[in-house]
C-alpha cells in the first residue's frame, strides 16, 4: 500500500469519527431537551394546577351559647327622698350601714312648714266658729219661718250660709291633714330592710321636698340583672331557664342565677327583648353595681352553619365555591342568617353535607377543577424518653 493510500484511509477514519462523534452530540443534545421539555411540561401542569382546604357544610347541632353584659341591681332598691321642705337636722346611716324596715335615717327641720300646720289650725278653727254661728242662725230663722215672720227667701239664704261654712270648714280642716301628713317627712325612715348604699346629704343641708333622693337603700341579700337579648334569640329564652353569672374579678367563678321574667316584646328601637336574671347573694360574694356578664345556655339552632372564610363577595351577590363529585367548582349564591364572628348560619342555598372551598381566591370560576389537600395531621407530642434522648428517632428518619 502506497503513502498516498494510507493517507486517504487515515482521513476517511478521521471523518467517520467526526461524524459519529457528531451524531453523539446530537443525539444528547436532542434527548436532553426532550427531557427538559417533559420535566417543564409537569412542572407546568403541576403549577396551573389548583390546590384549595375544603371544609364540609353541617348544621348547627351543639347547644348556644349566648354572652350578655350587665350590670348588678338589688333586687329591691328605691332612693329615698322627703316631701317636706327644710334643712337637715341629723342623720343617723350611714354608707354601708344595715337598716330594717321602719329605721329613722335623718331628720329634717320644718320651721316654715310648722307655721303653715299653725296657720291652717287656726283656719280651721275659724272656720268651726262661722259654722256654728250658722248654725244658731239656721235655728233661729227656722223657728221664725214656722211662725210665718220671715220669708221663705231669707231662710233658704240662711240655711246656704250653713252649708258654705260647714264646706269651709272641710276645706280648712282636709288642709290641715295636708299639712300634718308632710310634716311625717320630717323623719326619713327606712321603706324597707336592706343596705345604705348611698348618702346624698350632710347636716344643715337644704331640702326643697322634690323627688332627689337622699339615700338609696339596696336589698343585697337577692340581686339581679337586666339584660338585652337580641331578636334572633329571644325566642330561646324562657322564664326558669338556667343562667350563669361571671365576673372578671372572679377569675373562674361561676354563680348560678335563673332567669325570673322576660319583657315578652321585642323594643322596636333597639330590636331586643329586656330579660330579667335573679340570683341568690347571701353570702355577699357581688355588689350592687358590678360589672358582670350573664351566660345563657340556649338550645341548638340546627342551622347550616359554615365558616366565615368559606364566603365570595361578588357583584351577583353573597356566594360559596362548591366542589362536587368531579372535584369541580360550582359557585352557589346563598343568604346569610345570623354572624357568630367565625361562623355563620345560611337560611338559603345549601343543603348540608356540600364541600365549600376555604379561603376561595378572587380568581376562582365556574368550572375550574382543584385539588383538595388534607389538613396535615398534628405532630405527636415528643414521650419524656425521646426527648431525652432525641438521636433515638435519627435511624428512623434516615430509612427510606
């Protein structure tokens, strides 16, 4: 074989290689993209893919419970105030004194009422002096007129000058038993037995005989609470149902009370029904006055309830994402009942049992196929001898 031969097959083999070599490349270059094109298309098909929470529709089974602020109220209590006008002479309870029915608390000077009792004695008395001076003169004329000496004119005259002084007489006399029933209010006693729980005057103090009240007086062995109860529950709440009372300052305490009446009517300013608690004090455990909140136990509406997070305002009005048996997305218009804060009862539009969508995006269609994920399941609490010990649980993880 000639140089020149083997030079020809030397450059024929160097191009045989190049062109496998070539080929090689191509081909990884061609599967590489393929491959590329395959892991973008899923990565694409897993990203456009929706993944929502679903929460199922139930209805409101467990009994209610209804929280209302208040505040405390003997269960009798009256101010107590004095007719009689004057100044305070003395007084007698104190704040926080216990008093009984019938118990002087102050007293009141009346000098001006005391000379009106005295101005209107001696009208009384002159009053009884005309009436018997008519009277005698009646007698008189009476005689006269059966003797046919005077007129019958002049003796009805007569006897109608009898009848006014005995009518001025009842005026003088009714305006005395005036007088002395005020003159009762000069002694401020007790109407009933309790506690002093306020004192609005001090000695030599002015006394007009209007209706401020001197004392106020609280019966703190009962108390009671008035409370507002919203329409949308008035009809749950009878007379005897159980309550509970709670106080801040109590920290967990609870005390029992019932419910003693109801106004029976709903106050159309303010579309609530005023409800009356009562509740045993006698160990003096509340005051008059507090603060407090009255816990009513109702019974189950049996609603549908949803959560407040499942809803979608929109322009077509109040909606819900549904996912049906396909995993896709019916949008369905409901009316809303009554808002606990997180939950909700819907009067139309669901029937119970429906998949709702949580947390729905603005962007959520009719049509659009999700998928659901489970709610991850809660960590177990760690035993004392993993934590102790916490690369006891490193072979584990390590498995495949």
């Amino acid at each position: 074989m000639t140089e020149k031969s083997m030079t020809s097959h030397k450059t024929k083999y160097w191009v045989i290689g190049f062109f496998v070599l070539l080929a090689l490349g191509s081909g990884n270059t061609i599967w590489s993209r393929m491959n590329n094109a395959h892991a973008l298309e899923s990565l694409v098909k897993v990203q456009s893919q929706n993944y929502v929470k679903a929460a199922v529709v139930k209805r409101a089974d467990e009994p209610q419970t209804l929280t209302l602020p208040g505040t405390l109220l003997g269960l009798t209590q009256a101010p107590v105030a004095s007719r009689a006008s004057g100044y305070i002479k003395r007084w007698y309870k104190d704040i926080g004194s216990p008093v009984k029915a019938g118990d002087l608390l102050a007293e009141v000077e009346t000098p001006e009422l005391d000379q009106q009792l005295f101005q209107g004695q001696a009208t009384q008395q002159q009053a009884n002096e005309s009436v018997q001076l008519a009277k005698s003169s009646l007698e008189r004329w009476d005689a006269l007129r059966k003797k046919d000496v005077v007129s019958q004119q002049e003796y009805e005259e007569k006897r109608s000058a009898y009848q006014q002084a005995i009518s001025n007489f009842n005026a003088a006399q009714a305006n005395v038993e005036r007088f002395k029933q005020l003159t009762v209010f000069k002694r401020i006693v007790a109407p009933f037995s309790g506690i002093v729980t306020r004192r609005n005057i001090d000695i030599g103090d002015l006394v007009d005989g209007t209706t401020k009240p001197l004392f106020l007086i609280s019966s703190i062995d009962n108390l009671k609470i008035y409370v507002n109860v919203p329409q949308s529950y008035a009809q749950y709440v009878r007379a005897g149902q159980e309550a509970v009372i709670r106080q801040d300052e109590l920290r967990e305490k609870t005390i029992p009370a019932k419910v003693a009446r109801t106004a029976g009517a709903i106050d159309p300013a303010s579309r609530t029904m005023q409800v009356e608690v009562a509740f045993d004090n006698k160990a003096g455990l509340l005051l008059p006055g507090a603060f407090v909140q009255v816990v009513l136990t109702l019974p189950a509406s049996h609603a549908i309830n949803i959560p407040s997070n499942t809803l979608i305002i929109r322009k077509d009005g109040t909606q819900v994402a549904i996912i049906d048996e396909q995993n896709k997305v019916q949008l369905q218009k409901i009316k809303v009942g009554r808002d606990y804060g997180t939950k909700m009862d819907v009067i139309d539009g669901l029937k119970g049992g429906e998949r709702l969508v949580l947390n729905p995006s603005d962007a959520l269609s009719q049509g659009d196929v999700v998928s659901v994920v489970a709610d991850a399941p809660a960590a177990a609490p760690k035993t004392s001898e993993s934590a102790a010990n916490p690369s006891a649980e490193a072979p584990a993880k390590a498995k495949p």
